[in-house]
C-alpha cells in the first residue's frame, strides 16, 4: 500500500533522481543530451534543497516512487513526479488527492498547475483529475534554451467538471 509523507533532508539524492528522470521522459524529443541533463540535475537538486520541506512524496515497494510540491504553501501545486517506471500505477493519484486536501485544508477553493503543452501525457493525467485548461502560452525556457508552449491547469473544488 503506498504511503505519502513529509520529504526529510536524507531523501534529496533519491527526490532529485526521480525528478530528472520524470522530467526527461516528459521532454523528449524537445531537449536531449549531457549538458541539459547536468543542468536539470542541478535544477532539482537546488529546488530540492530549498523547498524540500514544502515537499510530499509516496512510496511504495519499499522506496520513494515520486514527489510533489506546493513551493510557496499557496494553491498552486509547483511540481509532480512520479518515476518512469512506475507511472501508471496511481501513485501520481495518490500524491494529487494528498496535496489537493492540504490546499483545501489551508481554505483554497482551487488549484492550479502548469506543464508544458507537449507533455500529453501530464495533460491526460490532470484532465481526468479533473482539471480544466485555464491559460496557454509561450515562454522561454532557460533550462531548455528555447521557446517553450506551457498550459495551465485549474480545478475548483467540489467542480468535477473542472474549470
């Protein structure tokens, strides 16, 4: 049965893992080689250590199998990783349903995400939990050092329709 707790400072190494495989996953095709991985890495590694406390993660089979966050403790959720090979499983339902309860618990009537538009598969996730598409647009992404399509998300609470 997964469990969903509080990261600790001891599971950065592992959080940052999942994170950059997550994430490489979810951009292929956009940005590949050494250099992009180096930076992401580092990325997750400074987020991590930053905001590790605003940070949930599950685990299941006896390992940290993904992690969220709400960065600044408000109603948007900053992150969700879930790795690779355990994708499919409900682990990332899991991690939502948690922190989509704290948001309601600190009084937000919703919440709000962002991924970029090519990321069908995050998209499909956060639709069918039933998040509406609020915003589109177009940023650069230094990370990626390119101009990079990003969807928000939203979903007002007790709307199972979304919004």
């Amino acid at each position: 049965m997964p469990v969903v707790r509080h990261a600790r400072a001891s599971d950065l190494n592992r959080l940052t893992a999942i994170g950059l495989g997550a994430w490489q996953s979810a951009i292929a095709g956009l940005a590949d080689g050494e250099k992009m991985r180096r930076v992401a890495e580092a990325a997750f590694f400074r987020f991590l250590s930053d905001q590790w406390l605003s940070v949930l993660l599950v685990e299941a089979e006896g390992d940290i199998r993904g992690w969220t966050a709400r960065e600044n403790f408000d109603n948007a959720i900053s992150d969700l990783w879930i790795e690779p090979a355990a994708q499919g499983r409900g682990l990332g339902a899991r991690l939502l349903g948690e922190i989509e309860a704290r948001i309601v618990e600190d009084g937000f009537d919703s919440v709000t995400t962002k991924t970029h538009a090519r990321n069908e598969r995050a998209v499909r996730f956060f639709r069918k939990s039933g998040y509406g598409v609020s915003w589109l647009s177009t940023a650069y992404a230094p990370q990626l050092d390119n101009d990079v399509e990003f969807i928000g998300l939203r979903k007002i609470f007790g709307d199972e329709g979304g919004s």
